[in-house]
C-alpha cells in the first residue's frame, strides 16, 4: 500500500535528489512513478559557513581552506583562502548529480580581498557536458579591496550534465581572499520535476529483503528516522565492509544509469565527531564480483547526511547489489577500533533511472596494435562483461588493441572457490574471445598471495591449522596443471607467480599476507625457502611446454632494492634450471616517478639474464600512469595541464619501450584497462579518488597520452619548470664543484629516431648570464653531433646556440669523456632581468650522428612535438631561484649513545626551518660530522608534547635523514638513495636502500623535547671535498595524527620518494672552521673550485670524488689520453681518487683493461680506468675473478653467496668435470658453481663436492 506519508516523503527525495530524467517500470514492490508538480525555486546549494558546513568544500591546487569567526559578511563565520599559485586555484564544492541539462540556475556568492586596487573574481564550472571537459563562466566582477561584493549570475547547461565542481578562482595567482554565503538555486518557478524512480525504500512498512553482510544485524527501528516513523538500524558490527546490502538484480536494467542516495546517521558513543560512508556496489558476472564505489559522504555525529552517485549498470552482470560500509580495513592485519565498529542507521534510499549518452570509440584515428607492430604487440587488460557484444568496450578494444589478459577471472579464487570445484565461465568467454579475434592472450594468473581462498592453506580437517608441506603443494600442483591443460595452446603468456618480492627485503612472508614460503619452506636444503616458485615453474612446464612462463611483479622499476632482489631470485632459479622464460613489469607507475632512465634500467637489468635463455624475455603487463604523487594527495581535476604532463611522461617511457624492443629486451606491452571508465586507480591506493591512468578517458576518447605516442604534433605540449639556482661556475678545463649542487633534467624525449644521445642538464643563473652544463651520453662519435640551446633573451627572439664536439670559446668549453661528452656555456641573458622569480623559456636539443654524415636521432627536454626548429610556445621555464644550499661537514667520530659529546661543539648547524605541513610545529637543530664509514647527525628538537601513538611510523614524534651519497638527484631513489627514521623512542624505520645492519641511533628526551643521534652508513668509503645529498626533517605527531613537517631544504613533501631537491654536505678534513653558505638560514654554493663533478654523472666515470683545481686533478692530455695531475707532476702507478684505484702508465696515462704489475699480478681495469673486483667478462666471454685487492684469482675462491668457483692457472673460470691438485674430481656448472650432495652423469659427489668413488 503507497501511503500518503510515503508520497510525501518521496516527493520531498525527489526535489533534493536528483534531477535526471526517462522512465522505467519496476518489478519492485513500490512502483515506478513519475512524479510531476509545480515547485518554486529550488536550493541547489546554500552554503553560509556558519554551522561548519564546510565539509564538502575543498581547496583546489595548493590553495588551503579555513572557516574563520572575524569579518564575516553576514553572521559569523567565512571561508578564509590561502596558499594560492595559480588564479584558477580557490574553493570548490562538488554538486555532481545536482546540476541538471537544460535547466537554469542562478549562483550567489560574496567576495572580499584585503589591500588595495581590484581583483577580478569567477565562478566556474568544472563540468563533463556530453562526455566532454569544459570550464563554463557561471559569474565574474570586479571587485574592490576591502569590500563585500556579491557575485551574481546564471547559468544552463546544454547537455547531458556527469560532473559539476563549480570553484571560485580570481586574475590575481597569489590573493589570499574570503568568500561568504556561496548560493546556487534553480530559477524558473513552474518548471517540470518530472522523474522515473527505479527503487524507493522508506522502512515504514519494513526491511523489503535488505539484509545485513557478515555478522552485522539489520532491523526496522523507530527511535531514529530521517523523515517519518522508521529507519533500517545496522548493529553489531565488526568489521568495517559489515553493513546493510540490497539485491537490486531484478530491479535494475542492465547497460542503464541510475542515481542513488540515501541517509544515514549515527549517534554511537564509540563514534568520532565526524565519518565517512560509502554506498557500494557489488556487481556479479557468473562466479566472479566486483565492488565499486557509487558515492560517499562524512556525516557528522548525529546529523542525517545524504550519500549519492551515479553508476551504469554492467551490460554482462548477472547480478547487482548496494550496500554501505565504513572504509575498508584489512580486518586481518589491522586492529579495528571501535570507532569503525558503530551502530548506525539508513534511511530514503532511492534509485533514478539517468539519461547518459551513450559512448563510442573514435574509429578514424590509428590503432595502438598498428603503431606499435614494428616494436612489440600492445594489449590491455579486459573485464568479462566488456566482451559481450553489446558492450561498446569489445569493440573498442577489437579495434586498438591486439593482446588481452583477464583483470580478475583467471586468478585462483575466481577458478578455484572450493577445493576441487572449478567455475570456467568467464576464463572460457575471455580465452574464446581471444582465439575468435586472433589477439595474444596472457594467463594472469596461477600462483599469487592475494585473491587466494583461504582453504589452500588450512588442514582439510581442521581449518583452524595450517596446511602441511605435502598438501599445499599438491594443491598448488592442482591447481596449475589443472587450469593449464583446459587452456594448454590457446595461453601465449602465463604469470606462473606473481608478486612473491617483498616491499621491504627478499621474499614476500606471512607478515605481508603470503603463506605459500612459510609453510612450503626449503624443500631441497639449498638454504633458500623460494622452492614453491620453482615448483610452480616446473609444474607449469609440464602442463603445457609451448605456453612462455613469466614471473610477474610490482615496483621494480623504481626501487632498485626490490629489482635486484628479484633479479637475484631469477637469476639462482634460473642457474638450477627452472623454466623461468621472462620477467613482467606490472608497472603502476606515477606520472612523477619512476624515470624513464630508470625503467630503461630494470628492463635491460632483467634482460640479461639472457646470458642463461637467449629466449628470456621482458614484458610490461600491467602499465599505468596515475596523475597523483602518492597516497596522500587529495583528489584533482585531470586538467588540460594535467593532461599534458602526464602526456609527456608517457611519451618518454614509449621511446625507452621502442629503443629496447629494437635492441630485443621488450617483446609485449600491456595497460591495465582500456580507458579511464574502468580502471582500478579509481579505488587505489585511495578508495573513491577518481584517477585517469589510462590512454583513453572515461567516454573512449584519445586523450594527451595517446597522441603523445603515436603522433606528438596532434598534442599540446606540458610545459616544464624547474627551480634553477643561483650561482655564477667557471667555466674551464676543469668543471666548477658548484655543479655538483644543482639537481639535473633529464633530456630525453625523442623527436627523430630512437637509442640514441641522451643528456642531463643542469643550470645556473646569475645577473648577467645563464650557465648551462651538459653531460651527454652518446657512445658513437659523428661530425653532426652536437647540442642546440634555445633561450628567450628577453626581446621576444627565442635565440639558438648550436654547438658541436669541436667548439672551445671563452664562454663554451667541449671536453669529450668515455661515454660521450659534457658541454659548459656561458650565455648572455640580453634584455632579461635576473632576479629571483624571474621566468624565461627554455629548451635544448641533443643531435646523434653515427658517421653517415646524417643525423640519427634527436632528444629534447621539453618540445617532442617540433621535429626541427624548436618552439618557444613549447619550450619549458626556467625559474630563477636561490642558491643551492651547502653546508661544510667537518671530520669526527662521536659516540652515539644518546648524549652531546664535546666534539659537536665544533660541528657546523643546521635548521629544519622549511615547513611542509601545520603551523608552530617541532623542529630542530641539526649537526653533521664525518668520517670513512659514517655520516653522523645529531638532532635536537623541540617538542613538548611526544607522540607515538600511531601504527604508521612517519605519524610518530621522529627525525628522519635522507642521504643521497653519489648526489645524482634522481627522480626516485637509486642504489645510494636512502631514508632514515627514528621516533623519540629510538624505534628505527625508513625507506629507500637503507643499510640495516649497520645503522646505529640513541635517543634521550629532554626538557623541551628529545635529541637524537645517528650514524648513517655509506655504501662507499667517505673522501675529504666530497659533496653528498643530504636533509633532515623533523614528524610532529598528535593523537596518532602528523600535524607538522618541518625540513631544511626540501619542501615539496616528496623527499620520501626523490632526492631531486635535498641540500648539500661538502665533506671537509677540518676540525674547525666556518660554515660554508646554506647552513641554518643562508643558501648559497661554494666558491671553490675542486675540480671534476662526482662520478654521479654519466660523464667519464674517473673524473670523481676529490679532484683537484686548476692543474690538479683529472684531465685530457694531447693524445686525449687520461692523466692525473697532484702537487702539479702527473701521477704514475696505482694512484687512489676517492674510494677507487687507478692504475697510471709511465707516462702518466690512464690504463684500461687488464694489466700486469712488477710483482707479476694480473688486474682489470675497467673502461672507466678504475679497478675492478669481483666477476668480470673479458671480451674473449670468458670469466674471471678479482680479489677485493684487485688481484686476478687462481684456484678455489668462496664468493659473497658462498659459492665455490674453481679458476685455472689463467684465471678462467672453470666449467664441467675438474680435477684438482689433490687428484679429486669436481664438477662445475655451466655458471661455474661446484656442485655437492648431488648425482651428475651417474657419479655421485659428497658435500665437499668431490666424487666419491
């Protein structure tokens, strides 16, 4: 029965809900209705400040928001606006949903600004009209300082309306103004309200089948309703996802849009002042589902809060659900506290049938699986649902694409939910579909610690104990060859395991999430418990022989740490023969990191493990590209810069991918989705933070990134800037220390051709000039070669200085190094003002020529879009910027036991003085010594009240270091890049390549605060004049919650990620002095020339730590030889320049490759000229091993893993059967290892390896 109390309730829904349109029958019991009247005009918003209704307010940019109680225009409070950079960056709301095609409205809102003259104001609409982006005026004026004005205007949309975020922006890229009483109502009385409803619940009448997840109960309650009598009580909760759900399958129509919403509430004592909810989806295909977010809203304590969104029904779902939850946490790794446990209500749940355009794929522009053909296949990955024939998706990605893998329906817990019963559907419909369009299928995937049912590793008769050894691999054993042979030669690709290096070292364990290594363990007593990886592999082979087995991980591209651990892992499986064929980089990657330089790495990193497959293959299989910098950051617009950026990046990382496929190290490409519309960034690593990671937006659309890679000129251009520094180098034979200081660019973005010169470009400025100093790596020598610099001087000529390897001047100077050659210019600024903030354009070209008298290849920093001529439209800014900071770092060795040893009175001061985040929060004064082995740092902090109680570690009272020891200034972290952390406690933590085991630290707490000591380990031996990446940053932490980050340089938040931007330490033998500049307050770089830059360059690698000025050190002789100048005579013999020997001729020069000294010992001297130890392999493939001394092997040698290696008189590895000098028979595998405890050839060798007869 539809009461008169339901059709007002639903009347009133309907007015405050949504305002779209069509109609729809229901199966439900409460009947679709039209419903149709006259309304007068309807608030759309009505924000006034006063109550704290500034929850669904945000700052966009890095403009900050804050309800103040002074000089509101009318009541008491406004919104005070700060931190703005940009003009478009103010307040902004989200009314998505609320704003509606066709109709008019009229916005409100008053302005204010302090000082003088006047500033114009807007409102804007952010908006998605018809699946396009659009920036809509809604009002502007101009306003006059000190005065409340009212901006006034109206607005119609003309479309289907998916996004509305209107924000307030003003000319003026830093004001700091106020808004008050911001308003947006529907202005034409009389106007038709008419809507279809697909679903309505009001709990007047009872539950209607609503039922409560895991073991939560629901029951109608009237002691809280939102409107009426009633409302759905959810109690005895658990777990965050335990809430109430609604099967709506039979409801909903699918391939349809709908909107919904509801209210809830809560009053629980256990509940903090304010929450988050989520209305959910979980949408079922077969056996397989899926859960998204539809909506969310923070509700404040005992107020009723609506939630609502939009979401298109799945045209190949089986089945539809809704339901609300907290949001998730991991029940089985995280305590729940009881704040997340809560009772709460649900009230006016109500579903709108949407009218949305319907998508289609551009089919005029060139197919991504065309582009690419010459280098590798390009897929994506695919959902089920999407290849049904009546989802626009399965054409779509017919179209672009020529690979699939299944996200989801190939994964253990899809195929396997209980022992022994396989569902095949969804595996079976994407496998067809593949082999009826002819596409390479990957197989994703058989062995993973994640989307696993727990029932593989319980005990078949007791799950509450483990599985045994025995079982677990006969389940896994199952499972593979089960799964392999149904799809044995219709798979090209299997991830046999996926994901098993851990994010902090080795193997993933039981600590995160895995137990397949600890109840597997060490099967064969090889000390290694990785068994269950070659297990797999070999089961895997025996499936199906034909289909290429892959090992599949996570952030090998930009943690050097994890991509050696899985190199190794490689690498011993491979040396036991375990069919391992290739290594997947899934490659989640930012728009900010990794590098393309260091993608370039992994992939030619993992493709030498070819030297035991020549097949071994590298794969990317799961790439994209989100436009956040990391968790923390608050959701964005994905704006034409935006866009654009990520566009760049793309482009950088495509030119690496074809270079290497070129070179035979890539053979498959794969994105993780085809278009933005479903993509899982939307959901991670933050729930409900929209992303745009993809080639294609959310309605199909080529966007920036896919013309950057298939055709730049049909592109805008992201114009790049960087902060350069102050400073004034000489430019000479020798390059000015000060260059070590300045972080470099990266150029290389090709324009013609790929794999060719490459550079890193740094820059100075000083009032008069613009200093450049170019490090270009480029192996082959042609008379083209050379540089072009282009630089606005100021009078609107973008002026071009092309210099080549021969060109030496006053003001430019060309020294050729081992693999390439560095350029310094000086160059006049013309009609530019230098001053601090000053902006000019910027860019410069690197020509590769390999003496065929054309040229080859071309990179430019910012313009990938000109192939000749650069364009100043396109070129990146230069902004004019302070001195690097540099502080002197005298030698001492303290005691690190928590207290001030006499010999910190000396040491120079520095001051965590740049905030990142709060106001008035701890800081410190921070010490630095030296010596070989350590840097030390002394903290002292004032903090007066201590915190720790939060899980997160970087939420706690602490100090952290962060150490860059080769000062490369690497967009992320590289193998000398590390983070240090340590609370007032002394409990350790960090990030990066920490060396664990020998970091040391004390803490004693004071009276104000606490101090802190640590000694930094180095990975190599510490040199008086060298110069080390360095800052210290102060966590201040309350109630379990960081409110303040001070730091001494870098304050972009990032330093956890990049050394791009820390300061300097000059390691100095004085034990007294001055400070050199930049220490507490000042900033600025040395003004003594030391000689070459670090060996962090790509330049010659012995032009390094500790050369000389003037006619010391390192420098080029008259037959381009190597020489090394001290006390001004050139050194011959062994000669040690930082921590690296050099060998030197009679004559003084630089030798390279092996060489014998008087004593009659052999040594290798690499390319560089520096001494090798360790493996090497000679040209002759043949190899051999250096003492830590240098010295050539002979004999038996124990390495570092060890292993035992047999050399021969020559210092040749030895392989096969060997007998020694004490007649015994040994054999060597073809990796040279001795093997023991084993059968070879029917002969059996004890543990000492020997064949016992």
């Amino acid at each position: 029965m539809f009461t008169e109390k339901k059709r007002l309730k639903l009347m009133s829904l309907i007015i405050t809900g949504s305002l779209f349109g069509g109609m729809y029958t229901s199966n439900n019991s409460v009947p679709a209705l039209a419903v149709t009247g006259e309304t007068s005009s309807v608030e759309v918003v009505n924000s006034t400040f006063e109550e704290d209704d500034t929850t669904n307010w945000w700052g966009s940019g890095s403009a900050h928001i804050a309800k103040v109680t002074t000089g509101a225009q009318v009541g008491v409070s406004c919104l005070a606006v700060t931190g703005r950079t940009e003009g478009y960056m103010g307040p902004q709301t989200d009314l998505t949903g609320k704003i509606q095609n066709g109709k008019t409205y009229t916005n409100s809102v008053w302005v204010k600004f302090n000082g003088t003259g006047t500033k114009t104001f807007k409102v804007t609409l952010d908006s998605e009209i018809d699946g396009a982006q659009k920036y809509e005026t809604m009002a502007s004026k101009e306003v006059e300082a000190n005065t409340w004005t009212q901006i006034t205007g109206t607005f119609t949309p003309s479309g289907v309306v998916t996004k509305a975020k209107p924000y307030i922006e003003c000319d003026d890229a830093t004001a700091d103004f106020y808004i008050d009483d911001f308003k947006i109502i529907t202005q034409a009385d009389g106007e038709d309200a008419s809507q279809t409803i697909a679903y309505t619940q009001t709990f007047e009448e009872g539950l209607d089948s609503w039922a409560a997840r895991g073991d939560a109960a629901v029951s109608q309650d009237s002691s809280q309703k939102q409107e009426g009598n009633s409302s759905l009580k959810i109690s005895g909760r658990t777990k965050t996802w335990e809430g109430p759900i609604k099967d709506l399958t039979s409801v909903l129509e699918k391939g349809e849009s709908y909107h919904f919403s509801a209210y809830v509430m809560y009053n629980d004592e256990n509940g903090l002042d304010s929450q988050q909810f989520n209305l959910q989806t979980e949408i079922k295909t077969g056996d397989s589902a899926e859960y998204k977010t539809i909506g969310s809203g923070v509700a404040k304590k005992g107020e009723w809060t609506k939630i609502e969104g939009d979401y298109t029904v799945p045209s190949g779902a089986t089945g539809f659900s809704i339901y609300v939850e907290l949001p998730y946490k991991d029940d089985a790794t995280t305590t729940i506290p009881a704040s997340d446990k809560i009772n709460y209500y649900l009230d006016n749940v109500v579903v709108t049938k949407t009218v949305v355009v319907k998508k289609d794929y551009q089919k005029d522009i060139p197919k991504l699986k065309n582009v690419f053909s010459q280098y590798f296949p390009f897929g994506t990955s695919v959902n089920p649902s999407e290849l049904d024939s009546d989802d626009v998706h399965s054409e779509f990605v017919k179209y672009q694409y020529g690979a699939i893998v299944p996200d989801n329906c190939m994964k253990p817990e899809a195929l396997q939910p209980t022992e022994g019963a396989f569902t095949w559907d969804n595996a079976d419909k994407t496998v067809n579909f593949a082999k009826d369009n002819n596409m390479i299928l990957r197989g994703h995937t058989l062995v993973w610690h994640s989307q696993v049912p727990d029932w593989f590793f319980q005990d078949k008769n007791d799950p509450s104990k483990p599985a045994s050894r025995e079982l677990l691999l006969q389940r896994m054993k199952t499972h593979i060859q089960t799964v392999m042979n149904r799809y044995k030669g219709r798979v090209d690709y299997w991830d046999v395991v996926n994901e098993v290096i851990s994010d902090k070292s080795g193997l993933r364990g039981e600590e995160e999430k895995s137990k397949w290594r600890s109840i597997i363990g060490d099967v064969d007593g090889d000390g290694y418990d990785d068994d269950y990886i070659r297990l797999a592999f070999e089961y895997a082979k025996e499936a199906d022989p034909d289909a290429v087995l892959m090992i599949n991980d996570y952030g090998t591209e930009g943690s050097a740490r994890k991509r050696d651990d899985l190199y190794n892992l490689v690498e011993r499986l491979l040396k036991k023969g375990t069919p391992i064929e290739g290594i997947g980089l899934q490659s989640h990657i930012s728009m900010y990191s990794p590098s393309a330089e260091q993608i370039k790495e992994t992939i030619e990193k993992f493709a030498s493990l070819k030297k035991y497959n020549p097949d071994f293959t590298v794969q990317v299989t799961e790439l994209d590209m989100s436009i956040y910098s990391g968790d923390s950051e608050g959701t964005k617009t994905p704006t034409k810069e935006i866009l654009e950026q990520q566009a760049a990046q793309y482009k950088k990382i495509f030119d690496v991918y074809k270079e290497e496929a070129e070179k035979g190290n890539l053979s498959l490409v794969m994105v993780w989705g085809n278009s933005d519309d479903n993509s899982w960034l939307d959901n991670f690593p933050v729930k409900n933070r929209p992303d745009a990671g993809l080639l294609f937006d959310r309605n199909l659309q080529a966007k920036p990134a896919y013309w950057a890679i298939v055709d730049p000129s049909k592109t805008g251009v992201f114009k790049q800037e960087v902060d350069i520094a102050n400073g004034t180098p000489v430019i000479g034979s020798s390059l000015d220390k000060k260059w070590m200081t300045v972080k470099p660019i990266d150029v290389n973005s090709f324009v013609e051709g790929v794999g060719g010169a490459t550079a890193k470009v740094k820059t100075m400025w000083d009032a008069n000039n613009l200093y450049v100093f170019a490090d270009v790596s480029d192996k082959t020598v042609g008379d083209k070669d050379g540089i072009e610099i282009f630089v606005d001087n100021g009078t609107g000529e973008y002026v071009k200085y092309p210099i080549n390897r021969s060109t030496n001047t006053d003001t430019i100077k060309v020294t050729p190094t081992s693999t390439g050659y560095q350029v310094q210019a000086k160059l006049p600024l013309g009609e530019i003002e230098a001053k601090l903030g000053t902006e000019i354009t910027f860019d410069i070209k690197i020509n590769d020529n390999e003496s065929n008298g054309e040229i080859n290849s071309s990179v430019v920093w910012n313009d990938y879009a000109s192939e000749d001529t650069l364009s100043p439209e396109n070129g990146g800014t230069l902004v004019f910027n302070q001195e690097s900071k540099l502080v002197e770092t005298k030698k001492g060795t303290p005691s690190i036991d928590g207290n001030i040893d006499d010999i910190w009175n000396t040491a120079n001061a520095i001051s965590t003085d740049v905030s990142v985040q709060g106001t008035d929060s701890a800081k410190a004064k921070v010490k630095t010594l030296w010596d070989k082995d350590y840097i030390y740092a002394l903290y002292e902090v004032t903090d007066s009240n201590l915190d720790k109680s939060s899980e997160n570690a970087y939420e706690q009272d602490s100090v952290e270091t962060f150490i860059d020891e080769n000062n490369a200034r690497t967009s992320a972290y590289d193998n000398d890049d590390a983070q240090y952390r340590v609370n007032y406690d002394n409990e350790q933590s960090g990030g990066g390549n920490r060396i664990t085991d020998k970091f040391k630290s004390a803490t004693t707490k004071t009276d104000n605060g606490y101090i802190v000591e640590m000694a930094i380990p180095l990975n190599s031996e510490a040199v008086a004049n060298q110069i080390i990446g360095f800052d210290s940053q102060v966590n201040d932490a309350a109630e379990g919650i960081r409110n303040g980050v001070n730091i001494w340089c870098d304050g972009t938040g990032q330093t956890w990620s990049t050394t791009s931007n820390v300061g300097n330490i000059m390691l100095v033998d004085s034990t007294s002095g001055g400070n050199t500049s930049g220490g507490s307050n000042n900033s600025g770089g040395s003004n003594n020339n030391t000689g070459n830059e670090s060996n962090n360059n790509a330049g010659n690698g012995n032009q390094s730590e500790n050369s000389q000025a003037g006619k010391n050190g390192w420098a080029l002789d008259a037959n381009n030889k190597w020489t090394f100048t001290e006390n001004g005579k050139k050194v011959t013999g062994w000669k040690l320049v930082g921590s690296k020997w050099y060998l030197m001729d009679n004559n003084g020069q630089m030798k390279t490759g092996w060489s014998k000294d008087t004593n009659g010992k052999w040594y290798f001297l690499k390319n560089s000229g520096e001494m090798a130890t360790g493996w090497v392999k000679d040209t002759d493939g043949k190899w051999y091993f250096l003492k830590n001394s240098g010295e050539m092997a002979t004999g038996w040698v124990k390495d570092t893993d060890g292993k035992w290696y047999l050399l021969k008189n020559s210092g040749e590895m030895t392989t096969g059967w060997a007998k020694d000098t004490d007649g015994k028979w040994y054999f060597l595998n073809s990796s040279g290892e001795m093997l023991y405890n084993t059968t070879v050839d029917g002969y059996k060798l004890g543990s000492d390896g020997a064949w016992i007869k």
